[in-house]
C-alpha cells in the first residue's frame, strides 16, 4: 500500500491539503487540513465510510476551494488513524471519539460544518443529536443508520457476511462496481497497485467484519436515525438514486425526522457520491452553509 499511499498524499498536497496528528483520548488521528482564504470561515470537517479513509474526499476538498478552513480525519482504527485492538468501533464509540476531535480542532468565530458519508453518515447523525454545542451544521451523504428497503447488500449484512470483502482481483472489481455506477468513475488500479490494495484488505478483514458486526448487526444499528429526530441544525440530506449500498429510501426515513433537512437526490451515481458527483455535492454544501434553515 505504500506507493498508493504516497500517490494520495501528493495528491493532497497538490490541492493545499497538509498532514496533520493529533491525540485525543485513547487514539491518535490522522487527518488533513487547510486554510480558508478569509479567517472566520466556517470549518468543514468530513467524516468517511465504511473501508474508506479521509482520501475519499480529496475530490469533494479540491472543489471546495479556499471557501472554508477544511479537516478531514482518518476515523480511528481506518487509514492512518491508531486502531487499538480489541476496541470498540461501533457507531456510539466512534461517535464519543469523534465529538472529542471536534473539540481539539474547533476555533473560536469558526463553526463546525459536519458531513458525513455512509458509515461516517451515521457517526455524524450522533453528534450532531448530542452536541449541538459543537456542530453548526449537519450533512449526510448515502448514509447508514436507518432501516432502509431491503437490497442485495443489505441482505448479506443481515446474514452475517461482508459485501465489501476483497480476496482476489475478481472481488476486488465486484466491491467497486457496488460503490460505483459507472465503470469510468472508478479509481485505477492498475497491477501491482491491485495486488497491493488486495493484500491489504485481505489483512483488514477481520476488523471490517467486527466493524459491520456492531453498525450493521448489533443493537446499536439504527441509532443514528433515532437520533437524527434530536438535530434541530440546519441539515442536507444527499443521496443518489442508483446507490446498491444505502438504497434511496434511507433519505425520506431521515427526512421524515429531520424536516428541516434540504433533500438532494442524485441521478447516475452511485454509493460513492463524494467521488462520482463531487461538483454537485460540493454545491450542495455551500446551499446549507449558505442558506440552510434550523428547525
């Protein structure tokens, strides 16, 4: 994973982002910040998904511009973030370790902006709920955490296995034509980068599997849509319509608790939004920051 690793973060450097750790509580966290052009600009911190890491977002950081100071974290036990074995990384642990982040990163005259994608949705959704003193604003993209109409992919979850699983260069191409519409949007991933990028989630697999055991099995799964009828924030709710992961349906299911919520729905793309539609998400945060309403 090296060379990938370093092709990514010359491509955050290429966009303004820089390197950045910090300890907070029990866990060390990775993450990429940058400046805004005007000081008092709202902080935009974007929270990934499941099997993903802060370098999703590079798409979406590149189109936002200097309009906003940026934070993007590796959550805890993802990325470059420390993982701690043997703990805890459903979605109320992550949520109590992320609300200690906002903490450490938050400035004075620049309020938080949380966004959150897929699993990192349903982290946000808990924040957002439990500490509005931290969070000025609130977006979820494709996100879990509510009891959406059954799919392919949650149907695997439910039956105890891993629909992102990758062991050879065949489920590795099944696992992002499941996040992705379209081929084209797809990262390249040439050989050896493939094998590279096998190997290691080959190496993740039993974390990914007691992850999904706790967000996608365990009690605590629909949390964050229970909560969500606690954010009274100015909120986005985005989706796209072809999404195999968080099928559509989860968005009126957080909508019907969050009225407040402008809903963004997305034609021709898939799970990963953030990276097919980067222009429109990009849009889409700049209306909540801009015009977004409280409840």
């Amino acid at each position: 994973m090296a060379p990938l690793r370093g092709a990514m973060a010359l491509q955050g450097w290429w966009i303004g982002l820089s390197e950045a750790r910090v300890r907070v509580g029990d866990h060390r966290w990775a993450y990429d910040t940058r400046e805004a052009a005007e000081p008092g600009a709202p902080t935009v911190v974007l929270v990934h998904g499941f099997t993903g890491s802060k370098e999703n977002w590079y798409p979406l950081a590149e189109r936002l511009g200097g309009h906003y100071r940026l934070v993007i974290p590796d959550l805890p036990g993802w990325g470059e973030s420390q993982r701690i074995p043997g703990a805890d990384y459903g979605f109320l642990a992550q949520a109590d370790r992320l609300a200690q982040f906002l903490e450490s990163i938050r400035r004075e005259g620049s309020p938080i902006v949380l966004v959150g994608h897929s699993m990192g949705g349903g982290i946000v959704a808990l924040v957002a709920a439990d500490h509005p003193e931290l969070v000025a604003r609130v977006a979820l993209i494709d996100a879990a955490g509510v009891r959406f109409r059954d799919n392919r992919f949650g149907e695997a979850v439910l039956a105890g296995g891993n629909p992102f699983a990758v062991h050879d260069e065949a489920s590795l191409q099944r696992y992002l034509d499941t996040v992705f519409n379209e081929r084209a949007a797809q990262p390249s991933l040439p050989w050896p980068v493939s094998r590279a990028v096998i190997d290691w989630r080959i190496a993740q697999a039993p974390f990914e599997q007691r992850v999904l055991d706790r967000i996608g099995r365990s009690p605590e799964r629909f949390l964050p849509g229970e909560a969500a009828g606690a954010i009274r924030q100015p909120a986005l709710l985005l989706w796209c319509r072809q999404d195999q992961v968080i099928d559509i349906s989860a968005m009126a299911l957080y909508a019907a608790r969050m009225p407040q919520a402008m809903q963004v729905s997305l034609d021709g793309c898939g799970h990963m939004s953030i990276m097919e539609r980067p222009d429109d998400v990009a849009a889409s945060v700049a209306l909540l920051i801009q015009r977004g309403t409280a409840r």
